[in-house]
C-alpha cells in the first residue's frame, strides 16, 4: 500500500464534562437561563506602538511604518525566477486564448444581430 493509501488512526475525541448551565431535553439540549445581568467591561491592552503612535509625530510614524513594512518584507518568500518566468508565460498563453474566445464570440453574435436586422 502507498503512503497515499494509507490512514491515520484518528483518536477517539475525549468527551466533554457537562456544562451545568445546559439541561438535556429529550434528546436535544437547551441552555438554562442565565442572569441577564451583564459581565464585567474587557479593557485590552494596548501596545506600545499602539499607544505612542497617536502622541508622535506624522514624520516619525511614517518613519516606523517603513520599519515594520521593511520587517514583514523579510519575511515573505519570493518566488524564484524559474517560478515568475512560468507563471508569467501562463498568464500571458490564458490571456490570449480568452481574448480569442471573447473575439470569437463578438464576431459570431454581431453576424447574428445583422442577419436579424437586415
């Protein structure tokens, strides 16, 4: 048997202690009222970019967000020449293959409304 072929053995899920606050009803569940009193307000915090960037300057914020665009450029993988020289070429073969068709299709339809007009 390949690797494909093959299936992982999948581990049974472990079950869930019951929610107090869900009663079963014949077969379908439905959750008990609740205190309909709301919970306290979440705050999250901010970081530290996010804080001083409004107090700063536009010329030092721009200066950071180039500093972080140049951070995440690092980070994304570029294709290699051989990959954008082939994408490039089938987007350029699908570009004219549709415009054929598309061309096609005009010269058919505009053949078609003259026939009908004449």
């Amino acid at each position: 048997m390949s690797k494909l072929q093959k299936k992982k053995k999948v581990p049974a899920e472990k079950k869930k202690p019951k929610d107090p606050g869900v009663k079963s009803n014949g077969g379908t569940s439905a959750v008990a009222a609740k205190s309909a009193s709301p919970g306290p307000a979440v705050k999250t915090k901010q970081s530290a970019g996010e804080a001083g960037a409004t107090s700063a300057s536009p010329i030092a914020r721009a200066v950071e967000f180039f500093r972080e665009v140049k951070v995440e450029l690092k980070k994304v993988t570029w294709p290699t020449r051989k990959q954008t020289t082939g994408t490039t070429i089938v987007v350029i073969v699908f570009v004219f293959v549709v415009a054929a068709f598309l061309g096609l299709f005009d010269l058919g339809l505009s053949r078609i409304v003259r026939v009908v007009l004449t």
